[in-house]
C-alpha cells in the first residue's frame, strides 16, 4: 500500500516534477526526453548527457535518468487524468493520392506539430500509432487542470493544421476523455514504457475516430472537469466499439474559444 500510495503521489502532486519540465523545456532543442521534456539536441543536449541525461540506448524516447527510475521502480497507479488522440482522416485515399513517401513527410511535419503542441501544454507524448498521435495529461506534469490543458492543446493543433476555415494541410480528428486510468511504467523486464492504460484511453481513442476533419469530441466528464460551458456546443450521442452503452459528446472547432 506504501508503495501505491508513493506511485500515486508522484503522478498526482509532484511539484518538483512540474517544476523541472518547465524547466528543461526553456532549454533548446528538440527531440525532447518523452518524460521529463530534457532536450538531447544541440546546444545543450550534448553536454547533458555527462549528467545522464542523454538518450536511453534501449529506448531512444527517454533520457537515461528517465529510463532508469522507470526500469528500476516501475511507478504506476490509478489516478485521474486526460488523453488525447488526434487521428488523421482519410488516410488511406490520402496516401493513394500522394505516394508514401510524401505521406511519410507529410506525417513528420504532423509529428511534429503535434509533439510541439502537447509538449507545450504539459502533455507527456505517449507514442505515435500509424496516422495517430497519443497524448497523456497526467496532473504530476499538467496540474489540476489537466483537462482544459487537453483541450486548448487540441485547438491549437487543429488551428495548427489548418483544420479551421479554409483547406487544412493535413485533415485531423480529435478525441479527449478524462477519468480514471492506469498511468506509469509498464512491459517487460527489457523493454518498459511510461504510458495509460483502460477504458477512459480507451473511449479516447474510439472519439478520435469517429471525429470528423476539424472536429476536436470531448465527453461531458472533460467539460467538467475543465469547465467548459456546452450550452450552444453541438451535442452528439455516440455508440462507440466495445462499448454496452452510448456516449454523449459535446463538439468543438478550431474557432471555439
């Protein structure tokens, strides 16, 4: 019990945590440690790694630090926080239409984007899966209002790529759920990754497919959580995969403030 009741305070009121992010991320350059935002590029990158800051040999995402607390004490618990998954629309006709080695470009430029926006807005970048990027707003590292945070990183995005007025350079969805989920390290003895696990990532994911280009879905517990008024908001009730019951969402554009 000790050791959950550890796990969950480094997850949930770890100042230091916050604190250190902030800054690590005044520091140039990217790539940038998934955890704890330390930059492996030049200028400050190099001369980081004499501190054991540098990349992870095994898992290049996280500096060595990183790695090593999460290999050696595998901190996990269940606590509230926010994820995030944007999700490309339309990407099989789209890398038809423009070979796959355009696609790949046009899907680094996205990376990209996405990492600098989640990053800026306190978000640990999970991993990116296929035309999907993943985002985890864990309060340790976004604070209380972990759920608003999720939100304005999504319309930043979507503004970002031109998912507002006009044509976007790349058509996006996205979709943002907070609850209870299993957040830390997990896998093997050899391979360990920080990430959320359970149904609120879960319910995440499936909004992000079913946003339409230009559409950020949150449920009515992110609203709360991040006060968001959703009297005028376009309501709509989802029958998401795997789910026994429907799911009500409110929608949000680039526009909305």
């Amino acid at each position: 019990m000790h050791d959950l009741d550890d796990a969950r305070a480094q997850l949930t009121t770890n100042r230091r945590a916050r604190r250190l992010r902030r800054f690590w991320r005044t520091l140039p350059s990217a790539p940038r440690c998934k955890i704890c935002t330390s930059p492996f590029g030049p200028p400050v990158g190099p001369i980081l790694r004499f501190i054991g800051k540098g990349r992870w040999p095994g898992n290049p995402a996280y500096c060595s630090g990183c790695f090593r607390d999460l290999y050696t004490q595998r901190v996990g618990a269940e606590i509230e926080c926010t994820s995030f998954f944007a999700d490309v629309r339309g990407s099989t006709a789209l890398a038809e239409k423009i070979g796959p080695t355009a696609f790949r470009t046009l899907l680094d430029r996205f990376y990209a984007v996405a990492t600098h926006i989640l990053v800026d807005h306190e978000a640990v970048v999970d991993k990116y899966v296929g035309d999907e990027v993943v985002g985890i707003f864990v309060p340790a590292m976004a604070g209380a209002d972990h759920a608003r945070r999720a939100i304005d990183a999504g319309l930043a995005l979507l503004r970002e790529t031109g998912n507002g007025d006009g044509i976007p350079w790349i058509p996006i969805g996205i979709g943002v759920n907070t609850g209870i989920a299993f957040v830390g390290a997990v896998g093997t003895a050899e391979h360990v990754e920080f990430t959320a696990l359970g149904d609120a990532v879960n319910v995440s994911a499936r909004l992000a497919t079913e946003a339409g280009a230009g559409e950020l879905l949150l449920t009515a517990a992110t609203a709360s959580a991040a006060g968001v008024e959703v009297t005028g908001l376009e309501p709509r009730r989802l029958a998401l995969r795997g789910k026994s019951e429907a799911i009500d969402v409110v929608v949000l554009h680039s526009r909305t403030g």
